[in-house]
C-alpha cells in the first residue's frame, strides 16, 4: 500500500534482505518521514543521515500556513478530496508547483501537471492529506 506505515515495513524489509549494515542514509521529503524513522527505531545500523526538503519536526496543525488548514480538511472529505485531487489533480497543479523545485523545466512541468490515465494513479497524493495530522 502507499501508508506511511507501509512504506517504513518496506525500508525496513530491505535493509534487513540485503543484510546492509552501517547505513547512511539519503532521504527527500516524504521519504525523510520513513527515514527518520528508520533511524530511529535503528540507530545502531545507522552511520549518518543525509536530508533535504525533509520534516524535521512533528507537523502540526495550528501550525500550518492557512492555506493548507483551509484545504486540508476539504481535501480529506468525500466527495470534495476525490473530486480535487483525483480529478481536479490539485495536489500536482498547486501544491507540488507551489513547492516544487524552482528550476522547473517546461518539459518536467507538463509531465508533472498531465492528468493520470487512471484514477488510482493518484490514489497516493489522496492518501497524503488523510495522514497528516
């Protein structure tokens, strides 16, 4: 699946399939949440920890900007979340523009912003808003 929970058993069956030890690991935005956790709940196989556009902190509600407090519980409602992200693609047509890399080529915006074939092609950016607190 694509929860939060899921992906950290997943980080956590690969390292434990390969054997690694010692790791350092490399981790990016959402997947700082999963290695943060990873080493957390594994400090001594961790060497280091490398990050960028990473959650260094609990998130909480109150203090988010007000646009996402006004969103978010919108987003997380049924019919309004399905409608915004899997049909109206949102999550990909603002938020990720207005957080996405600064150096966005044309080409990489049109590919980000193209709608999905499938509506279960989205179902991650749906899930997101459900598991922020």
């Amino acid at each position: 699946g694509y929860h939060y929970d899921d992906h950290s058993r997943y980080v956590e069956g690969f390292v434990e399939a390969l054997g690694l030890k010692d790791i350092t690991l490399v981790i990016q935005d959402w997947g700082s949440l999963i290695g943060f956790r990873y080493a957390h709940e594994h400090e001594a196989n961790v060497r280091g920890i490398a990050f960028m556009e990473a959650s260094v902190r609990p998130l909480n509600f109150k203090d988010m900007p007000l646009d996402t407090r006004i969103m978010l519980p919108v987003v997380r409602t049924f019919p309004f979340g399905y409608l915004l992200i899997q049909v109206g693609n949102i999550f990909l047509s603002k938020v990720s523009v207005m957080r996405g890399p600064r150096d966005r080529t044309p080409t990489t915006a049109v590919q980000t912003l193209t709608p999905r074939s499938h509506p279960f092609c989205s179902r991650p950016p749906q899930l997101l808003p459900e598991m922020t607190p």
